[in-house]
C-alpha cells in the first residue's frame, strides 16, 4: 500500500541524510523507523530470537568501521570502570 507524507523540510532532510548513511533510500529507511517504533507483539525469548529482532531492526552490521567488537567492548567497559567520579 502507498502513503504520501508531507515532512518538514528539516526532518526531511535529516532523514535523507541518515538514510545515506545507513545506504539506503528515504523510503526504506522510512519502513524501517516505522517498523521498529511500531509495538511487537512477539516477546523476545532466546539469544536467536533477540539477534533475529536486531537484524529486522537494521542494528547488525550498522557500524561497518568497527572491525573487532570484542576489543571495543573491552575498551568501552573498562572506560567505564575506572573514569573518574
């Protein structure tokens, strides 16, 4: 089904923008915000169905520049561990 919806010029812009980003086109990444704010009425229940969720969601691969996530998540809890209080 087709929808027409009128944007302010700033949102559409700053969709577009993200959009390009993420390489994809406005309307896919549109489908894809509207997806994800929409309530699921399926619960998460194991590790598959939560990684199955994030890959609907766009979440797997969205961050191309990190190659190794293991030493980022090391890096990232032990920042968090001993920053200053």
């Amino acid at each position: 089904m087709s929808q027409i919806v009128e944007l302010p010029d700033d949102l559409a812009d700053a969709l577009t923008d993200e959009a390009s980003r993420l390489g994809l086109s406005l309307p896919e990444y549109a489908v894809q915000l509207l997806a994800a704010a929409r309530p699921s009425a399926s619960t998460v229940r194991s590790g598959a169905d939560l990684v199955a969720f994030w890959q609907a969601a766009g979440l797997v691969g969205s961050r191309p520049e990190i190659a190794d996530s293991q030493s980022v998540a090391r890096r990232l809890r032990d920042q968090a561990q001993y920053r200053d209080e």
